[in-house]
C-alpha cells in the first residue's frame, strides 16, 4: 500500500501527525491498535520528530548527527513495514 490508496480519512490523519510533529501541536487521535503495535507506531513516530528537530537545528547540528538521526527514522519506518505490511507516508 502507498499514500496514493489512502482513504481521505487516512490523509487527513497522516497530515494532522504531521503537522502535530512540525507545530509541536500535542496529536489528539485515538487509534485502534494492539499495545505493540501502538508502540512500534510510536517509535516512527518519536523517530520522525526527532530527525525533524535534527534539520530545524541548521548549522548548530553536524552532519554525523543529521545521518544518525535520519538512520533512526529509516530503521524504525522500514522495521514498521516489513512487521505490518503497511507503508507509512512519512
């Protein structure tokens, strides 16, 4: 599955996360899940912000920890992909 099947529900939640990690806006979405999937959900999602944060910082980062950061977010996405077989439009 890619963001082009998406539902408009499903574009919508995928731009309000978005947004909620670009603003710093807290996300208030309840989502149907297993505790592991929440959690493995969230751990792209910590991934994501923590990458944006990364490149928001300009020249006060490095670009070892903007490569480190980005890694993290791969992993975490890619780990979240193969598990569920759900590609993630972040």
């Amino acid at each position: 599955m890619n963001s082009d099947n998406l539902t408009p529900i499903g574009k919508l939640f995928f731009t309000s996360l978005l947004a909620s990690i670009t603003n710093g806006v807290p996300f208030n979405w309840k989502l149907k899940a297993t505790p592991e999937q929440t959690q493995d959900f969230m751990s792209v999602i910590k991934a994501t912000k923590e990458a944006h944060e990364e490149i928001k910082k300009g020249n006060q980062t490095t670009v070892q920890n903007l490569m480190d950061k980005m890694n993290a977010k791969n992993e975490a996405l890619s780990n979240f992909e193969s598990k569920y077989g759900f590609k993630l439009p972040i």
